[in-house]
C-alpha cells in the first residue's frame, strides 16, 4: 500500500474538456498483487537477503502555504526523510545487525515486487544506516528486528521509487 498526502492551490478548469474524467482514469488501474513469495523477487538490507515484515518511509516534507501580495504558492522549505524496516532476524554469523548499528556502517535496500509489466514496483535506498534497531516477537516466537533509518546523502537521492 501506498499513501500520500498533497497540498495544492485551486485552479478552475478553463473548458469542459480539461475536466478530469475520474470514471475513465480509474478503470486503467492494473489490479494489485499480493506481497508474498512468489510476487516478490527479492529483498536485501546492507547486501542479506531478509524475510521483510514492513517497511515505512516519511519525506518528512516542511510543506507550507505562502499568501502574499502578488503572490500565493505551496513551499517545500525543508526535509528530513525517515522510515523503519522490520524484517526477521538473521543470525550473528549472517549479520551482526547490532554491531552494524554501533560502528554506523550504511548500505543499500532493494526491494522488487512483480515481475509483469504493469505490475512491477522497485524500491532503491542506496545509503541506509541502522539506527538503534529494536526487537519484538513475530507471530508468536519469530524474533523480528526493526528501526532502521534512511540517511540523506549529498543531494535528495535518497530512494528511489520506480513503478513498471
């Protein structure tokens, strides 16, 4: 699932045909495909492949309205992005995850979903760093870990989202 929130500013349309026509638009919409093995080719934190659980991103967009003579637009004036990943525990000897936290070590996510035209959805991070990670018990015994942290590098690359 994706969600989003947008700010924007009122325009009218200037004809009836620059007018959205919501029934068309929405019957293109490709029916979604369940986040499992088989629809999910691969998953890998710092280069190990994970059994992931969940993951949330937040832009962390500063995003606000300017009124002024002259003047009336939405402003992004900052940003921080920051996101948690849970996913099932490896050993120590696959990844020490808490000793990665500490020495600050950064690697990337990969995440691709679908493998059919129209339904293919990658998710590219190329600099994450754990921060603090945090365990918890999954369904009942499965040990889980969570909290990792999206870093900003220079520029605003710090994922990549790309729909096929």
């Amino acid at each position: 699932m994706l969600s989003f929130a947008f700010s924007g500013l009122f325009t009218t349309a200037d004809t009836d045909a620059a007018a959205l026509d919501v029934e068309t638009t929405l019957a293109s919409f490709v029916d979604s495909i369940e986040v499992n093995k088989a629809n999910t080719g691969t998953c890998t934190v710092m280069g190990q492949a994970v059994e992931l659980e969940n993951i949330q991103i937040d832009l962390g967009n500063k995003v606000t309205f300017r009124d002024r003579p002259n003047a009336a637009y939405i402003a992004l004036t900052d940003r921080e992005v920051t996101g948690t990943l849970s996913f099932a525990a490896t050993t120590i000897a696959a990844t020490a995850w808490v000793q990665t936290a500490k020495t600050g070590t950064t690697g990337a996510l990969a995440i691709q979903h679908g493998s059919t035209e129209g339904n293919i959805v990658k998710l590219d991070a190329p600099v994450l760093q754990l921060e603090q990670p945090s365990y918890s018990d999954g369904d009942g015994g499965r040990l889980m870990t969570s909290s990792i942290g999206l870093k900003r590098t220079a520029g605003d690359d710090e994922f990549k989202l790309t729909v096929q």
